[in-house]
C-alpha cells in the first residue's frame, strides 16, 4: 500500500460526502446514530473479542498500565459509547439554525447561520471509545470525519467501524462520512494533516509528545489540547469532608485520564488536619505522593517533589502535594504551572469562590466538584471530540457548537445599493 495514495482516496472521498451530508436531514442523522448504536450492541462478542486481541499485544508490547486501561473495552464503556450515540442522537441539530436576524436600515435583514467545519481529521491513541465519541458528534453536526486510531488499538477500531458503516448504510448517509484510516503507518497521519485540499479541521487527542507534533507540522487548522495538569485547591473554609472526597476522587477514580488531578494545593491552615487522612487512603489505593518541603514537614514517608513534578501530567497513580499561604498564592501556581485544562477550589467562602471563578482562565472551573465532571458527556453535550486548551472558540470539552461555524447570511427583495 503507497500509504500517500490510499490517503489522498481517502480525503476524496471524505470531501464528496461532506457536500452529501449539507442536505442530509436531522431525522437521517439521528436514525444514523441509533442504527449505530444498535449494531455496537449486537456485535458486543466481537467487539470485546478484538479488542482483547489489542489488549494482548500491549501486554506483550510492555504498554503500561495507565495506557492498557485507557484501552480496554469494558461492557461498562460499551453501554456508555451506546448511552453516548442515544444522548447524541437526542440533542437539537445545530445545523441551519439562524440568530441575530435584523433589518438595517437599508431594508435587508442580516444573521448568521450555524453550518459544519466541513471535513475533520481526527488523531487518537488508545482509546477505542474515541472512535465512536468522534463519529456521533461530526455526524450530528453535519461534518465527515476521518479516523486515525493508534496502532495499539487498530483491532478495536476497525470493529466499532464495522458498526459505524452498517448503521450510515441502514440509514442512507454516505458510507464515507465516517472513515476509519485502515493502515497503522506513521506516514498515514504526516499525509492527514497537510491535506488541505480535502480536511478543514485536524483535531489531535493523544499524548503530549503528538500534540506537539501534530501542531508543528499541520498546515491543516488544529483544534489541539495540550496536557492535562488539573489542580485541586483545598480552602481553609472547605467543608473538609467534602474536600476529602474530592481530592481522592479526583485523582483515583482513573489515572490515565486527561481530567485527573495531578497536583492538590492546600491551605497552610488545614494542611495538618486532612493530609494525613488523605495520605492514608491515597496510600490504600497505591498512589505515591510527592511534596512540598512544607508538605514533607506534616507527612512522613513520602518524596520531595522538584520543579518539573508541577509541570508533569502523569496520568499515573502518582500526585503532587503543595501547601500555600492562601488562595492568592494558590492561584499564582495555578498560572504558573497549569495547562489551562482544570482546576477547582474546594471552599464554603461564596466570596473566594466567586474570585477563583472569574480569575482562573482555564477551560473549566470548578467550585466544589471533582476534577473528573470535566467531560462532555457529564456536561450533557453526548460526548466529546476533545477537550481544547485553546482559546478560539471551541474551549473546554468540544461538542456539536464547538464542530460548527456560523456565516453571515443576507436577506433581501430586490435591494439594490444606489
């Protein structure tokens, strides 16, 4: 396979089917996406059959634990992909909406309209979920997208794809308004995001090191989203039940996840009393903490964190600790050191609540709630396509408005300009 030949087919045909898919109604989307849905659960066995082969492979490849649980297959994560397309399916069509219709003064009436990017190439490690995430949004949105999985789960892929096909058959959408990229070839993603003729939007969703790749090389327009460093900031007028719950939440219900606490800040005046409660039951659940010299000082038997720890997203069983001053300082290292994905204050002062809200500028802010709500699904948008750190305007967890665009449209009855 000349992998640059089979791509430029690809982007092809991905581009006939986008000028298919702008008279493609609501109801054949949605019938599209419940087809879809069916089908992932008639073909479970086979579907959990592939995915152990990839399961295997990375075993043996020595993938470690965090990147092995971001891709597995559980029955739990195929009834969410199923509760996913369903959700999706459920949402109002932001395609053709008009707003802002006003008459100026010369007797035309001016508006947008919301519209689909058009062709999204979307580049992803792991996880298989991922997949089927990206085919319902652009699908709903009206857009194509073209699927490059990692090679680790290219068994996975290819069966949810089997599925992606059956259902926009069933539905009488074009087969190519979802292809999922067949060959495991590095080359295959360099080809991606420099067709411009072919693809609008490049959406990368993987670890750092392809981020900074794929934003250095494309020529495509990146919707990118860097690490996610997500803080935890433990007021001194927390509920510190709540702020037990949350700092363990945060950073044990999964490790290999982009939303996951990586560095918990606590105020000097509550520090003595939760650490070491947490410490035990981080302890418990086999996470190794690494502290502050103030940190070292109230818990005994763990690591003196170093400058890069602030910097680290781990996505592993492993946590910075820093005890501040205050919430001021609290926020100086936030700026300092977060990748603009999450933070939350955990406090029952309204006042530094309120503050917290209004000057920390990542994409999501939390007051008293685990960093792990930092999700398109829990945030009702059916799923995700990413989560952007950017600050154009899909920020946050990218939804159906954040794979669209608006032009202006003009309406008028024979106006002429004298």
């Amino acid at each position: 396979m000349i992998v640059k030949d089979y791509m430029q087919a690809l982007g092809e045909r991905a581009r006939a089917a986008s000028e298919l898919m702008l008279s493609c109604d609501s109801a054949s989307k949605n019938n599209a996406l419940l087809a879809i849905a069916r089908f992932l659960d008639e073909d479970r066995a086979i579907i959990t059959a592939e995915n152990a082969r990839d399961l295997e492979q990375g075993k043996n490849k020595g993938l470690d634990p965090a990147l092995l649980d971001r891709l597995e297959l559980t029955p739990a994560r195929i009834d969410s992909m199923i509760e996913g397309l369903s959700q999706v399916a459920s949402l109002s069509d932001p395609i053709g909406e008009i707003t802002d219709l006003k008459y100026q003064p010369s007797g035309i009436q001016v508006g947008k309209m919301r519209v689909p990017l058009g062709v999204i190439g979307i580049i992803y490690e792991s996880r298989p979920n991922v997949t089927i995430d990206s085919a319902s949004l652009c699908l709903k949105s009206g857009n194509v997208a073209i699927l490059r999985g990692g090679s680790e789960a290219a068994y996975s892929n290819q069966a949810v794809a089997v599925c992606i096909r059956k259902g926009l058959a069933e539905a009488g959408l074009p087969q190519d308004a979802v292809q999922v990229v067949e060959t495991t070839d590095r080359e295959a993603v360099g080809e991606l995001i420099t067709m411009t003729k072919y693809v609008d939007v490049i959406v990368p969703r993987g670890g750092k090191s392809l981020i900074e790749r794929i934003s250095r090389d494309a020529k495509v327009t990146v919707i990118k989203h860097l690490d996610g460093i997500c803080h935890v900031y433990i007021d001194d007028k927390a509920d510190l039940e709540k702020a037990f719950n949350i700092a363990l939440n945060s950073k044990t219900h999964r490790y290999g996840v982009c939303n996951a606490m990586e560095t918990l800040l606590v105020h000097e005046g509550v520090a003595a009393d939760i650490l070491p409660r947490l410490q035990q039951a981080y302890t418990e659940k086999g996470v190794e903490l690494r502290g502050c010299e103030r940190t070292l000082a109230v818990l005994s038997g763990i690591v003196a964190a170093t400058e890069e720890d602030w910097d680290t997203e781990y996505l592993a069983p492993i946590l910075s600790i820093k005890i501040v001053d205050d919430m001021h300082d609290a926020i100086t290292h936030i700026r300092a050191h977060s990748s603009l994905h999450t933070e939350c204050i955990v406090t029952e002062n309204y006042t530094r609540a309120r503050h917290f809200l209004s000057v920390v500028d990542s994409s999501s802010v939390m007051v008293n709630t685990s960093t792990r709500f930092a999700d398109g699904f829990q945030y009702g948008l059916g799923a995700e396509i990413g989560i952007s750190t950017d600050k154009i305007h899909a920020r946050g967890p990218v939804g159906l408005d954040g794979l669209t665009s608006q032009k202006w449209i003009v309406l008028g009855d024979g106006h002429i300009l004298s």
